[in-house]
C-alpha cells in the first residue's frame, strides 16, 4: 500500500497524550512516523567519545504509529483523510478525500 504521509508534512496528532498537537514529519519508518516536538520522551543515555555524544538524560521525540497522525489540511483548519487520483500521463497524485484538492503541486 501506498504510504499517505511522507517526510515533511505537516500532520495533528489524533489519538494519544498529544493528541490535538501538530507538527512536520521528520521521518517516517514503516508504519511509524517522527513528528517534531510530538512524543517527547526522556532517554537516559550512555556518553559516546568517539561520535562526540555526551551522556546523561536527552530529550528527543518517539515514533508515533501512522494511524494516530491525520495531515493538516490549511484550508479546512483540521487533520482529514489522504486518497489518491491518477493523472492521464499516469503520475499519482495525493489528494484530500473531503474536498479533492491536490495535496501536492
């Protein structure tokens, strides 16, 4: 199946403790994605010397499943759902299911 959200989208967050929060997609691996300032966790972690990583408590965002972010749409204000719409040159094309406006250009 073709992945609806991809890097540097701009999504809210619909099931969680964030729920309501928005952000871009930083990455996305499988069927979780990593939304900036979404899911900040606590990691206790070990220092590093040799690739410069000093130790003690980092905070940094956990992954978050694909089913609990929507993509923001800025016309509607609010998360909606993504389908797709094949072009005649046979190019996909991501759209939003309420309107059918392109989400891409």
């Amino acid at each position: 199946m073709a992945n609806r959200i991809k890097k540097g989208d701009q999504v809210v967050v619909i099931a969680g403790k964030d729920k309501g929060k928005q952000g871009d997609v930083v990455r996305v691996d499988g069927d979780r994605v990593v939304v900036s300032n979404v899911n900040v966790v606590k990691r206790h972690t070990k220092p590093n010397p040799q690739a410069g990583i000093a130790g003690g408590v980092v905070e940094r965002e956990a992954s978050i499943h694909i089913s609990n972010v929507q993509i923001f749409n800025p016309a509607s204000g609010k998360g909606e759902r993504v389908g797709f719409k094949v072009l005649e040159d046979g190019r996909k094309l991501r759209v939003f299911r309420s309107s059918g406006e392109a989400l891409d250009a």
